[in-house]
C-alpha cells in the first residue's frame, strides 16, 4: 500500500499517519520530521530547510525531493509507505509520479484531511511535542498527565519554533496557495479520499479507517 495523508497544518496529519502506521504496520515517512532532525544535527540542508521553516515557507522543491527519493528507495520502503506532508506542490507530485512510475508504482490512495483555518489556529498554538519521541499533546484537548511530559519516554515537551500563531498563519496561507491546488490534481486520477478532520481522534481514525478497508 503506498498513501499519502494530506490535509493543511494541524488537522492531524501526524497523529493519523502513527495510528495507521501501528494499526498496518506501514512505514510513515514525514518530510517535517525528517527536515526537523537535519535542523537538530546542525547539517548543511539543515540550516538551509530551518530559514525558510522558520518563517513558514516550504523550503525548495528539488532539496524536499531528493530527502524523499532517497527515503523511499531504501530497502524499508520496498512493500509500502505513507507520505505525510509530501507533496505539497505540483512539482514534488508529479516529480513523485514519474519516479514511482519508473518502477511501474502508484499511489494507491490520497487521504485528505479537511479543518478550517480558525480551528487549525486554535489547534495549533496549543500543541507541544515531545523532543524524545515526537508524541504530540494538546494543552487544552490533549494535555499529558504530568504537565511539560511525556506520558509514554517522560521526555520533555516543547512547542516547535514554527507553530507560533504569526507563522501558523502564513503556513496556512502557503497551504491554500501551493499546496490545495493538489487535491484537484488527485481528484482528476480518482484516488483522492476526503475525511472531516473535525472529529475526536478516534472518529477521524476509524473514517479512514473505513476507506482503507475498501482499498484491499
Ligand atoms: P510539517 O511538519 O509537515 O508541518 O512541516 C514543517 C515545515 O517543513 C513546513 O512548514 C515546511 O517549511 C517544511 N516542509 C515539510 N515538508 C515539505 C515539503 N514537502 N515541501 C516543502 N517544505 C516542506
């Protein structure tokens, strides 16, 4: 099965994506977190990726497809995947397509996540994320049990630089911009698959779940 789960910031792409990944045992590939770690190591993209993160911006297509194409031709990925915030423009979808192709690969099914802005705002400037595991929390509808920790590594949480409410903004701008446009790219090949993302959690999961029960 190869997916992508698509959908604007905040409306829950990763927390669905780590649901579906244990559920199905499919590999979750997230462009954010691989650019987040290269931004931790001090390497060269990722000082690059971290000026443009910062502010919002997508940072360039060609360096976010060459992190993808070498994720996806490791030997892990051979029996599946899932693409969380890949692709978010036209180019990286049809630079995805013909590489897939190439191989005589497809995608099998785009699951779009839909929530309005003022909830995705809402969402956002409340979300920590746990800097050991990546768990996420809400301080409001999720909040861990141990205030500042993580429930599952008691690791320490910590809000990530670009999920202030003046770069969630522009996100959300660049999202409608460069990013929207491609659902009607998927809807035209027919395997774009829309969920509410309004929902609790588990409502939202066992949509999705609905749809890929009718992909096998
Ligand atoms: P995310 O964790 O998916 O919200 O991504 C965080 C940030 O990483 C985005 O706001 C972009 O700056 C960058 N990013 C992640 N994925 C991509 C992508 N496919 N293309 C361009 N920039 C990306």
């Amino acid at each position: 099965m190869r997916l992508i789960i698509f959908g604007p910031p905040g409306a829950g792409k990763g927390t669905q994506a780590s649901r579906i990944s244990s559920r199905h045992g499919l590999l979750h590939i997230s462009t954010g977190d691989m650019l987040r770690a290269a931004v931790r190591e001090g390497t060269q993209l990722g000082r690059l990726a971290k000026s443009y993160m910062d502010k919002g911006e997508l940072v360039p297509d060609d360096v976010v497809f060459g992190i993808i194409k070498d994720r996806i031709t490791k030997a892990d990925s051979k029996d599946g995947f899932m693409l969380d915030g890949f692709p978010r423009t036209i180019p990286q979808a049809k630079a995805l397509d013909r590489m897939l192709g190439e191989e005589g690969l497809k995608i099998g099914a785009v699951i779009s996540i839909e929530v309005d802005d003022e909830e995705v705002v809402k969402r956002i400037s409340g979300r920590r994320v746990c800097e050991k595991c990546g768990a996420m929390y809400h301080i409001i509808f999720d909040p861990p049990k141990n205030s500042g920790y993580c429930d599952k590594c008691d690791g320490k949480l910590y809000q990530r630089d670009d999920d202030s409410e003046d770069v969630v903004r522009n996100r959300l701008r660049v999202y409608r911009k460069q990013t929207e446009p491609l659902k009607e790219y998927y809807e035209k090949t027919g395997i774009l698959k829309v969920v509410r993302g309004t929902g609790t959690v588990e409502e939202v999961f066992s949509e999705i779940e609905r749809i890929l029960e009718k992909l096998n």
